[in-house]
C-alpha cells in the first residue's frame, strides 16, 4: 500500500402519425418515418379517389381541399425532418465510436469506487477536503472485505494504491475492487473523501446506445472521465 500526491404528435386526414424524438435511436427514427411513409401514400391515395369521383353537382369543398392539401404539406415536411434527425443521429453515434477508439492506450481516471487489481496493484485517486485519517476497506467483487487500513491522508488530491496484500497476508487474485473511505479530519469530525477510479483503457464496448470504455473487467462512460494520459509512442 502507498499514497502519493499527485496534481405533437400530428393527425392528417385520420392517419396518426408518431413524432420524431431527437433522443431516440436511429432505428426508432427509421421505423417513425417508414410509418408516416406509409401513411402518406394512404393520405395520396385517398385524396386522388376524392378528385375522381367528386360529383359535379356537388364538388370537392374548396375550404376542405385546401386544408387536405396543408395536412399533405405537413407530412411530407415530417418526412423530411426525420430523414434528417435519422442522419445527424448516425453521424453523432460515429463521432462517439470514434472518440472512444482514441481512449484506447490512454491512462484515465473517472467517477466511481471500482478499481481493477492487475500487475499486483490498484489504484484510486482520493481527494480529501481537509487532511486527516481514514480507515479504508477494500472489497471484492462478491463484497466481502478482503482488507482493511487506517492511514493518514492529506488536503487535495492523492493517490492510493492497494497491493494486493489481503488483511490475512496472501495476494489477492486479480479482478475488480471496491474502496469503501470513513475519514476524519485532525478535530475528529466526519469528512467526506471522494473517489475516483485510475487505469489503462484497453478496450471499447459498443454493444448499447453509448460507447463504454473498458478498464479490465470495468466499464466506464466517457462523461465520467475526469483526466486523460495518452500513452506516449516511441520515437
């Protein structure tokens, strides 16, 4: 163990029509407008049958067939909107994908208590408002307590590293970790520690709506991320 410092819905000519909801996804776009696509040919044909066998003695009311003719303006403007939302929700998803590659390599640390044991060590980066002490336990995956500590911390920002060392003296096995922090300042009042999770991003996950970086076993999403070390190429 070491701690170290550290820096409306439309309706038209009975046909209802779903709106376009700029937080769906592209899919839920597509199938909106497939819907309203079909309905516009159902408006199309409708009217066209009216035209045709409007009586002559009796003609189409001009009030009506104007206001047909606005509903059908108003839904071939829907099926352009969402054309468009379908394609700027495409390209936002592809601009996401792509800055999630770029994380890849890059040492990052992010919102949360979950840390990866790898390599004999685990790190978190601990920010205490006032210095003090603290007693720390760390967890396993199942949530048994598998350390314990009461160490002194700082002002600021600080990183803690676990090496592994269970409270029974062997190494614990490689896997996710959480830290649990109960601190005091030098007065022995309660202060509230806040955690961040520290590691190596070597993977994406692409599997939902928003791209998850991968930290070992851990996922992480990139509005949590904090800081970002980019790994340094060879000369």
């Amino acid at each position: 163990m070491a701690v170290s410092n550290t820096s409306s819905t439309s309706n038209v000519a009975g046909f209802t029509n779903p709106p376009a909801n700029g937080t769906s996804s592209s899919t839920s776009v597509t199938g909106a407008s497939t819907s309203i696509a079909n309905n516009f040919d159902q408006f199309l044909t409708l009217l066209t049958t009216q035209l045709k066998n409007q009586s002559p003695l009796d003609p189409l009311d001009t009030n009506q067939f104007t206001a047909q003719l606005v509903q059908f303006a108003g839904v071939e403007q829907q099926l352009k909107t969402n054309d468009t939302l379908s394609t700027l929700l495409t390209l936002n998803k592809a601009a996401t994908t792509t800055q999630a590659v770029g994380f890849i390599g890059s040492t990052i640390t992010a919102d949360g208590t979950t840390s990866q044991l790898s390599g004999g060590a685990a790190e978190w980066k601990v920010n205490m408002p006032r210095g003090g002490s603290a007693n720390i336990t760390i967890k396993n995956a199942s949530g048994a307590v598998v350390q314990t500590y009461t160490t002194g911390l700082t002002a600021g920002d600080q990183t803690y590293v676990w090496d592994g060392t269970t409270s029974v003296g062997t190494k614990a096995p490689d896997g996710q970790y959480s830290i649990t922090i109960d601190a005091r300042d030098i007065s022995g009042q309660q202060i509230t520690a806040k955690t961040e999770i520290k590691g190596v991003v070597d993977g994406i996950d692409l599997s939902g709506d928003t791209p998850m970086l991968k930290i070992g076993g851990i996922s992480v999403a990139i509005d949590k991320v904090k800081t970002v070390i980019r790994a340094q190429k060879d000369a």
